[in-house]
C-alpha cells in the first residue's frame, strides 16, 4: 500500500498480523511498527531474470491475485485472477493494435482489471512505455498527453464524457494519439469525441472482471461492443437469452430451458462454462460464485456464467451493450434500459452528470423513473426545457417522472454510479434535501415536487 493510506492500515493490522499476513508500504521508510518498507528493496533489486525455482510448480491454473468487483449492486466481491488469464488479459492490448513503440497513459486505479491487467499488464506484454497518473484530471489530460508524447489512451465510458464536457480550446486537435483503449462509451459521446478531438482510433472491449470471456470492437464501429464471428462462437459459446426483467430471471420454456433470443432483441449475456472458458469465481464466498453460475441453459446438466448484462446482437452479429440487469426497470408494460435514458438526458445543455433508476410508487406495477442530475457550473434547472427534450427523445414510459437535484453523483473508484442508496432513498420530500421535481403533464414542464404533491401520489389520489 501507499504510506498515505497508514492510517486504514494500522486500523486493521492487528487482524491482518493474526491471519499471518505481511504488508508493505511503497516507500523507503515505514511510520508503523510491524510495516516493512518495500521501496528500497526494489532498488536495490538485481535486474536479472529470477531463478527457475522462484516459479517452480506456478501454472496456468495458479492463482495470480485477487481483484474486488466494483460494488456497484453491493459489496465488492474478490474474483480470482489466475495466472493464464492475467496473460490473456495483458495480450489485449496487442490484440488491439498497442506496439512496442507506443506510450500508453493510464488514469484508472491499479486496484482494477482495467488499468492493472489491460494498461500496465497490456504494456509489459508488448515493451511499450506505461505513463501513470494518480488522479484523473480532465482539466490536465490532454496537456499530459503531449508532454509525454501519448500515443495511446485508456478510458472507461464516463472518462470519456468528462473529457468532451470540458470547454472547447483551439488546440484541442493538437495532440499524437492515434488510438483510445478502453470500456463503456456511449454512441453519442464516441461520435462527440471523434468530431472534437480529431480521428483517434477507437478500440472498445467488453467484459468483466470475474468473466470467461468477452468481446472486441475490432473494425471501430460506433457503439458497439464487438462482431460475434466463428472463432468466438467456437471458442468461448456465449448466448443472449430471454429474461424477465420484473421477476428478475430467465425466461424459461416447458422443458425448463432457456429461451435464446433473435438479432435485433436485447437478452442476457451467458457464456458456457468449458475448459477454454473456466469460471474461477470469488474467493471464500462458494455462495456467490454458484450464484452467478446459470444452470440447464440450453440443455439438460450445462453450466453458463451470468454476466448480469443486458446485450443486443444486430443483423450483422454486431454486439451492442444495453444496461445492467439490476438497472433496468419495467414500467407501464416496457422495460426502460437506464443507460439509454442516461445517454439522452446528458445531451440537456445545463446537465452535466446524471444517474437514472426505477424507484416503487404506491398503487404501480414496476417502478416509475427517477433521475439524479448534477448541474453543470452556472447553470439552472429548467423544467419546461426539461420536459420538451424529453417528450422529443424519449417514450412517454421512459421519461423520468421525478428528478433530484445533486451537487455531486456518488461514483465507484472506476467511475461507475452507484444507484442502490438512491433507490432506497425515493422521491420523499420529507426525508430528501435535496431539491426535488416532479413531471408534471399538465403544465408541460418538471415542477418542484410538494408535500402535497408527494402525499397524493402515496395515497394514490394523484394517478401516475
């Protein structure tokens, strides 16, 4: 660990020291007794390749780390990194087009599969150069880009959005990328991306820490996550399948199995479970890794993995991401995927971040939309235009019914929302600060939302 984390650090190094567990600062002095300090060992290293022995009877199979999921949908759970996958992992990079003449910048956090395994894991695979920053600066990316002569970046999707939020400037252009590395760009922020910050290629990936497999956006097609070809479907067999987003599980036929879907309709991601193709799951929690393991999919005694995603396949096998399983909510009949409507409302102009989900509503089947909206500096909130986008964007069932006001959306260290305390939490004002908006039909506009308005709808007076 860092010697700035020492204060979470002697909190649990009583326990840590009792499970026979050594820890490190990367520094060349330790503040804590029983800390080692590793940074001058590392120097005094010698750069010979290590003796046959040290990796005697290490594998393919041998388990090279831990790395925790992001806890977006609760607490963040350690999946098992083996050492054949880690390599798989690094070699996307090469996959993608990364040479060993390339500088590779990287702001994710290490602690992830993103910027450990495909950043710097991608870069020792190849020998090119790794540039870190500790915090992502969206004032500073593009000025670190040209002192370090990036030519390679790593995003995730809200990275991205940040980047093109930021105020145009004249050197906008002036940079030597020539290629975008990452996950979970919408279409509209690729587009605006490309159109502001000149013909970068984009090379868009899917997949999960815990997955076995996952997809690659080979030919730069805009929004999309990958193509299914042969070589895919032969080595790693995935399905989209039927799933009842209410009842929050597969749809199944009369023999109990589950129902694939045709292009053009957006089903659950599996991936069959093979030699090729292993899921090694969660350390010490066999509960959750059996959870996610899917089970009679297309035939009697077959294991799939859940990726827990929402996918749709085009008719040219092109593989679109659509939301989360626990994101999507249903109401008055239809499935409204949260990051559609997310795309749509960030093109509001005094909208800089915002969060949708389904929240219960007294007297409805499923759950009425709500969305969390920090503005962006300077800006107001205004209901009519609001109401105006949305009634030209959207469909009447997708448009958020409430909206909350935030001063900041609470994000996960790799920049992913967390929706579970907003759900919970609902549209009281009573129990909310924060300024509240109700979708009010009637004016054509998001008017704030009252008490009275609030105690209409739980005693179901006020239909939504």
């Amino acid at each position: 660990v860092p010697a700035e984390l020492r204060e979470a650090v002697e909190e649990v190094l009583p326990d840590l020291e009792r499970d026979g567990i050594r820890v490190f600062y990367l520094s060349s002095a330790s503040p804590t007794p029983g800390v080692e300090a590793l940074l001058g060992a590392i120097e005094a290293a010698p750069d010979e390749p290590l003796p046959a022995w040290h990796r005697a009877g290490v594998t393919g199979d041998s388990k090279a780390m831990y790395i925790y999921t992001s806890g977006t949908t609760g607490l963040p759970k350690a999946a098992v990194i083996t050492e054949l996958k880690l390599m798989m992992v690094a070699s996307l990079a090469r996959i993608c087009g990364v040479r060993q003449d390339d500088v590779v910048y990287t702001t994710l956090p290490l602690y992830h599969s993103a910027g450990l395994l495909v950043g710097v894991g991608g870069c020792l695979d190849v020998g090119a150069t790794c540039v870190l920053r500790s915090k992502f600066s969206a004032s500073q990316f593009w000025a670190d880009c040209r002192r370090y002569n990036v030519t390679v970046i790593q995003y995730v999707g809200e990275l991205m959005r940040y980047l093109c939020n930021t105020p145009q400037r004249p050197d906008d252009r002036e940079h030597g990328v020539r290629m975008a590395l990452g996950n979970g760009m919408r279409a509209e922020v690729w587009k605006e991306f490309l159109r502001r910050f000149g013909p970068v290629a984009v090379c868009e990936f899917y997949g999960a820490t815990e997955g076995n497999a996952g997809f690659i956006n080979y030919t730069g097609k805009v929004g999309s996550v990958g193509r299914a070809n042969r070589f895919i479907q032969l080595f790693a067999p995935f399905e989209l399948i039927r799933y009842n987003v209410e009842q929050d599980e597969p749809v199944r036929d009369e023999r109990g199995l589950c129902i694939p879907v045709p292009p053009g309709e957006t089903g659950l991601l599996v991936v069959k479970i093979t030699k090729n193709t292993p899921f090694h799951g969660y350390a010490g929690d066999a509960q959750k890794t059996e959870k996610k393991i899917l089970r009679d999919v297309l035939a009697k005694g077959d294991a799939y993995f859940n990726s827990g995603d929402l996918l749709m396949m085009d008719s040219e096998r092109f593989m679109y991401f659509q939301d989360r399983v626990g994101d999507t909510f249903r109401w008055k009949g239809e499935n409204v995927a949260t990051t559609e409507v997310e795309a749509t409302l960030a093109l509001v102009s005094f909208i800089q971040d915002v969060n949708v989900y389904g929240v219960a509503v007294p007297g409805c089947e499923g759950r009425c939309g709500m969305a969390a909206v920090c503005l962006k500096a300077g800006a107001t909130f205004d209901g009519d235009k609001l109401y105006a986008h949305t009634r030209d964007t959207l469909p009447a069932y997708a448009a958020p019914r409430f909206v909350r006001i935030q001063d900041s959306l609470e994000i996960t260290g790799t920049f992913k929302q967390c929706k579970n305390n907003l759900v919970k939490e609902g549209f009281d004002p009573g129990t909310i600060r924060d300024r509240l908006f109700f979708r009010d039909d009637a004016r054509r506009s998001y008017v704030p939302l009252t008490p009275q308005t609030f105690a209409a709808i739980r005693d179901m007076k006020l239909s939504l």
